[in-house]
C-alpha cells in the first residue's frame, strides 16, 4: 500500500530546486529517491536540489556518461542516471546492493528502469511537463512506508 499525491504544480526551476532541497534536508541514510519524468521534465534539476539540500556542495550535472556518481555531505549521496541502461539496468553490475541498501542516499534518475530492484520503503517523483505549458512543471508523488508519507505530506504542504 503506497500514498499518492499530486498533481502538485512547481513553477519555475527554482520551485523545483526548493521541493529538492526539502528532500535533501529530510533525507537519512537509507534513504530511495526514484526521479522519473521525460526529457527536459526537470529530473535533474530536482536531484540537484536534493544534493544541495543533502549538504553536497559542488553539485555536477546529471552523472548520464557516469551512471553513477558519489557524493559527500552530510551524508554519502549516490546520483545515479539510467537513461543510457534503460531497460537493462537492473542486470547491470554497478554495485546496486551497495547503493540501494547503504547508509547512504539513493537519487535515481529514469528510475523505472531499476524498478524490479527497488526496496520496499521509498519515495518516487514523477515530473511531467504537460504539453504548451511554459514555467512549470507538474509533480506526482508516490510514497511507501511512514517517513516516506510524512515526507511526501509535507513536500505537498510546501507547494
């Protein structure tokens, strides 16, 4: 069982940065962020807010050639970007268990691609940008388990 809310309406990127750096000011060791949303739809500017919020201060782009990228905050920060894997991600040997199950954060971009591996608690952002819609963005949450509820509950206060 998982609460949803949403569509909840950012306007602007700096609306998104703000909902990013709420989750990163939130976010525990252990903590899943599954990032999902087409092209352009604001993923990364979202998963930057998120690790700035985290305490992260040189903040790269997206980690797309990378996969994977390894912060240090206030806690370990895995920026991981799955748009090149797609579908195969999952079978994919990058230290999934390691990212998933550490004492770190987990920021996934193009997240569906590793649904199969995802832990039962978590905390999924869907970003749409709705066709001719200029400055804004809209968001879905998903969350699954208490914290990730609470947390989700107070991100659609904050909007």
């Amino acid at each position: 069982m998982s609460l949803e809310l949403g569509p909840l309406r950012l306007q602007g990127p700096g609306a998104t940065d703000a909902v990013g750096r709420l989750l990163g000011g939130r976010a525990e060791p252990g903590f899943f962020y599954a990032l999902s949303g087409a092209l352009g739809a604001g993923k990364t500017t979202l998963a930057q807010g998120i690790l700035s919020g985290a305490g992260v201060e040189a903040v790269g782009g997206s980690p797309s050639f990378l996969i994977v990228r390894t912060y240090r905050g206030r806690l370990t920060v895995y920026h991981v970007d799955l748009y090149r894997l797609g579908e195969g991600a999952a079978g994919e040997p990058l230290g999934w268990e390691e990212i998933l199950e550490g004492e770190g954060l987990a920021v996934v971009e193009w997240a569906e691609y590793l649904r199969p591996l995802w832990p039962a608690e978590y905390l999924w952002l869907r970003l749409e940008r709705p066709e001719g819609a200029e400055g804004y963005r809209l968001l879905r949450l998903e969350a699954a388990g208490g914290t990730y509820e609470r947390l989700a509950r107070e991100v659609a206060a904050a909007c």
